[in-house]
C-alpha cells in the first residue's frame, strides 16, 4: 500500500520545493509515496485568510487559530484516506527528540500528517483534540515548521523499501544501532599526499567490513561518546 504524507503549511512553496527537489520526489516517482501539501489559508477566516491572532492573557506574539487547523486537519484526514494507521505530527519543542529509530518507526506507518507550526505555536486545543506525536529536531527554536517537518518526512521517506536503490545502505548509516558511519573514500586514490586506507584497495571483503566496524566503534567513541555509552549499554541488556 502506497504510503500517504499530508502536509499542511501556511507557506506550501516551501515544502514543494524540497519534495521537488530531493529524494522524496524519487519516492512519487516510484509509486511508494503521496504527499498532499495543504495551504493553511485556504482555510483562513475573513476576506484576508486569517490564520493567526494574538494570544488570551496578552505577551509578545502570534498564535495560529484552531478554527482554520480544525479544517485544514479533517480536511488532510480525508485526503490520506481515513485515521486507519494514521499519526498526526506536531514538530515542537514540546515533543522527543528526533532520532533514527524515531525515523524508522514512522517509515512502517500508512498514513501521517504533519502540521507546520509558526509564530509562538498552534492554540493548545488542536494538541488536545488531533494531535498523536510531538516530535523535536533539538532545543532550538526555528522560524518556519516546514524546516523540521520536512527533515521528519526526508528521514522517514528513505526508510521505504524502494525508495533510495540501496536500502541496505541507508539502514548502515550513522546514528543505526547506535553507532556513526564509518569514513568513506573515493576517487583519487591520492590527492595532496592523503592516501585511502590500504584494505579498502584490497579487494578482500571480509577484511573491509572488519575495517568498517572497527572505525565506527572508534569514531563514535571520539566523536560522540554519549552514543557509544548507549551502544554499550543496548549491548550488555
């Protein structure tokens, strides 16, 4: 079954541009994803498509309305098909932090959407009667949803089998089983005096891979020794 991605985005040249311009346009062309991008204001109320107005109890900023996401939701529910196998995704500061697993666990299911938040957020009563998973991209704060929504939708959508030609390889990728990816070196063979390790020209594969898992043990230990702490404790349980 083809997996469906509603987006709903008050700024939807954004997110066309990066589906039309990555591997998720890969994934329509395959026949393995439909995206519904959603314009927020055509759901916007008045004669101006009002999506935003100033919170209750006063402060700085804007609020997006749940009038128009009320809609603009029920409206991506139908386009995806119904709430069978559905998540309803809030990129937030809020949420878990995003992670590989995270990734992979999205990629198995049928049907997500993913509302892009601006301004100081979305009015609390859309969280309370739609929203399924609240997912973070790190504590920072960034001006525009669409940026986190569609690193959630990039990471998940190479995780479908026939998306990317070498699944295989974005399944080894670092942050998989805890671990950073090992180096990787191309052509030439030498260039201002740097050379690639000798058992990559070796041809033998088993002395390779050896290679491989070694220098990502050793990388991460270096790089990031708060994942090789995680590695060893997933190990050892």
């Amino acid at each position: 079954m083809k997996k469906q991605i509603a987006i709903i985005t008050p700024v939807p040249d954004i997110v066309e541009s990066v589906v039309q311009n990555s591997i998720l346009r890969q994934a329509t062309e395959r026949q393995k994803v439909d995206y519904h991008i959603i314009n927020l204001r055509d759901f916007g109320e008045g004669n101006y498509h009002q999506i935003d107005d100033k919170p209750y109890g006063g402060g700085p900023g804007m609020v997006m309305m749940a009038g128009p996401l009320f809609k603009a939701i029920e409206d991506a529910i139908e386009k995806v098909g119904g709430e069978d196998d559905l998540r309803i995704i809030y990129p937030s500061p809020q949420g878990v932090q995003w992670n590989h697993n995270l990734a992979e666990e999205n990629s198995k299911i049928t049907r997500l959407i993913v509302i892009c938040g601006h301004y100081k957020g979305i009015d609390e009563r859309v969280i309370e009667k739609f929203i399924t998973h609240e997912y973070s991209i790190g504590d920072f704060v960034v001006t525009s949803g669409e940026i986190p929504a569609m690193i959630f939708i990039d990471s998940i959508v190479r995780l479908i089998p026939g998306v990317i030609n070498n699944l295989q390889s974005a399944l080894s990728d670092s942050f998989a089983e805890d671990l950073l990816d090992s180096p990787f070196y191309t052509q030439p063979r030498e260039i201002n005096g740097l050379t690639v390790p000798k058992v990559l020209l070796s041809g033998n594969h088993k002395e390779i891979n050896l290679w491989r898992k070694d220098s990502r043990l050793k990388r991460t230990k270096k790089k990031r020794p708060d994942l090789m702490e995680k590695f060893k404790k997933n190990k050892s349980e």
